[in-house]
C-alpha cells in the first residue's frame, strides 16, 4: 500500500479538470484506486483517457465511447469495476448499467 494514502483520496470529485482526475486515477491505481457513484451504487476507475467536451460536471456527455464532463474538460472511462462485480471494459459496464446520456455519477 501507498503510504499516506486515505480512502477519501480515492473519491473522484468531477467539479476538479479532467487533467487532474486522469492524474488521480493514474496515480491511484492499483491502490487504493479511484472511484465514484452510479446509479447508487459504488465505481471503481481503473483506466482513463482526457476527451474533448463539457457539460455539468459528472454528466454522462457520450455513451460511446463513455465520456463523463467535469469542471473543465471531459474523461473517458476506458477500465472499470462496478460494485461486486469484476473489472471490465466501461463499454460493457454501461450497457448493463442502464443509464442514459445527461445521467450524472457522483
């Protein structure tokens, strides 16, 4: 483990740049990682990339590939791990998720 890491330093807080949460999550990984809420339930971040766009911060802007808006800029999520569930492709995580365009994670 990293030391002086804290489980609140694992919370992604979208209002922040898109650059600074790319680092995060790079910085984060494997441990403790990154994460989030969707749909009520936890996300982990495993892999990122910085894209273009905007919108309200957390804001579900594309669906493919899944691109969330932040203060300033835009992630897409490449790798993640829903809540008791194995890592896999964001993709693939969103179409059992459910959630729609202009939907926010937390």
């Amino acid at each position: 483990p990293r030391e002086g890491a804290k489980a609140w330093d694992a919370m992604l807080d979208f209002t922040r740049s898109a650059k600074e949460l790319h680092d995060q999550i790079r910085g984060m990984n494997p441990w403790p990682g990154c994460h989030c809420a969707a749909g009520g339930k936890a996300l982990k971040i495993h892999e990122s990339r910085l894209a273009e766009g905007h919108g309200k911060p957390g804001e579900l802007i594309a669906l493919d590939p899944v691109t969330v808006a932040c203060g300033e800029g835009a992630l897409r999520l490449i790798t993640v791990q829903p809540e008791g569930k194995p890592r896999m492709a964001a993709a693939d995580w969103l179409r059992g998720a459910r959630l729609q365009k202009g939907e926010c994670l937390e």
